[in-house]
C-alpha cells in the first residue's frame, strides 16, 4: 500500500540544503551566502522564498555560486490557487519538485485519507505543468486518528503521483522511526530531510540522537535521491551548522 512498484534504486543520493536554514544570513547577505554554500560542497539546494528577488535574479544568484535548485517549498494555497505563477518560478529557477512543507489543521480535520486524496488533485495539476510533487511532515501527521498514525491514512489515501519527503526529525520526534518510513514509503520518497538534534534542540547533523548510519542506508535503499539537510532553528552560526553538517554526511559516504 506504500511502497511504489517498479522503482530504480538510488544508490548513491546527492546532497543539498534547505534554504529555509539560512534565511537570516541570506536576507543580509544573499549572494556571499550562497557562495559560502558552494564552498562548503554543496551543489543542490531547495528554495523557500525568493529573498526580495524576482525568480530571474535568484537564479542568477544560485548560478554564480554553483548551486542548482532542485525543489520549491510552496504552502498549499500557492499550489492550489496560484499553480501558474509558482510553475513559471519553478520553471526560472529550474526545479523538479514543488513541496508542500506545511498544512493549517483545517486541512486535515476531515481526516488524513481526505487529505491524501486532496493531495493527488494538486499532483495532477502539479504534474500537467511538466513538475514533481511532494509532501513534507512535520510531527503532527503522525498523531494517531482511530488509533492510526496519520501519516499512515495519509499515504494510504494519496495516489502514487504524490510523493513524500520525509523529515527525519520530525518523524523520530514523534516518536517513530525514521528509517522504517523510509522502507515503508521505498521509491516514492524521492526527497528526505536530513535534520538532526538532541533534548528537544535541532543541531548540524551528527550532532544529535538520530541513527545516521541506519537512515543513510534507508534512505538510499528507498531510493532517495536528494538528502536535504535543515536545520528549523540554527543553535549557531546557521552557515557553520551546514558546513558541519555536511562535512559529517560527507565523511559517512553521502555523495555530494
């Protein structure tokens, strides 16, 4: 019921960042911050906002700084009401997925299976503009409804157009195991968040309590093909705990 059919291994997955992580220091400084990214070794990054720039000059931005976009953040009214106006982003800045990272609790108040199925309306939509589609989770969705993790009807109700990227923390922070989702969701969980922390406290991955060694390989027998690292809240300097974080990820064998 989860897993997709048919899919081709990953065996090895790039790794990128989210965006979101840095949006401070990219406010003040948006091209040396970036440029610091490409130096640390990234080359894939996932977008949430255009910092004040039209989709053109952010382009620019992440090609100055040998950076390649390979998925949006957009919240569900900009994929449900302004498809067009985030597909041509999309388009500019030349991404494969837009993501949803987040929902309102309305959304899913009709139940998780419902939701699922709205899901599979926006892929449809998302798909005829030549896009991927995904979700993000965070710790609610696996709150139980009739005694069922959310997460669990979610999946079950989404068509396989629907993919998922799954947040590792979170996941691990409501209480479950990273590692298992990823089996359970193999070759539709194209994209995973690789975020790390301890006591409640979001740290640069390999600094916190998660198994990476176990989500590594997870993550790639499902066939992830981009690890995505974030960190929500930096505990210091946000472009230290990427260049950390990558640094730890690089030396466990995650190909950049």
């Amino acid at each position: 019921m989860h897993s997709r059919k048919g899919f081709v291994h990953h065996s090895r997955m790039h790794l990128g960042v989210q965006l979101f992580t840095l949006r401070d220091v990219m406010d003040k400084d948006l091209a040396g911050t970036l440029r610091k990214v490409g130096e640390a070794g990234y080359r894939y990054v996932e977008t949430a906002g255009l910092h004040g720039r039209t989709p053109e000059e952010f382009r620019r931005e992440l090609d100055a700084a040998g950076l390649q976009a390979v998925a949006c953040h957009v919240g569900l009214p900009e994929v449900e009401e302004r498809l067009d106006e985030n597909a041509r982003i999309a388009e500019v800045l030349g991404v494969e997925w837009l993501v949803v990272p987040w929902i309102p609790k309305e959304a899913y108040e009709g139940g998780w299976a419902k939701f699922g199925e709205r899901l599979g309306v926006v892929a449809k939509n998302v798909i005829a503009k030549g896009l991927k589609f995904g979700y993000h989770n965070h710790a609610f969705e696996f709150e139980p409804e009739n005694g069922v993790p959310g997460y669990e009807l979610l999946w079950q109700g989404a068509p396989e157009t629907v993919e998922a990227e799954i947040d590792v923390y979170w996941a691990q922070h409501a209480g479950h195991d990273p590692a298992n989702w990823l089996r359970r969701l193999a070759g539709r969980v194209p994209l995973a968040h690789f975020k790390d922390g301890r006591d409640g406290t979001m740290t640069p991955v390999g600094e916190g309590d998660l198994d990476w060694p176990g989500i590594i390989a997870a993550a790639k027998l499902a066939g992830v093909q981009y690890a995505i690292v974030e960190l929500d809240e930096c505990p210091r300097d946000p472009v230290e705990c990427v260049v950390a974080s990558y640094n730890y990820l690089n030396g466990l064998g995650v190909a950049r």
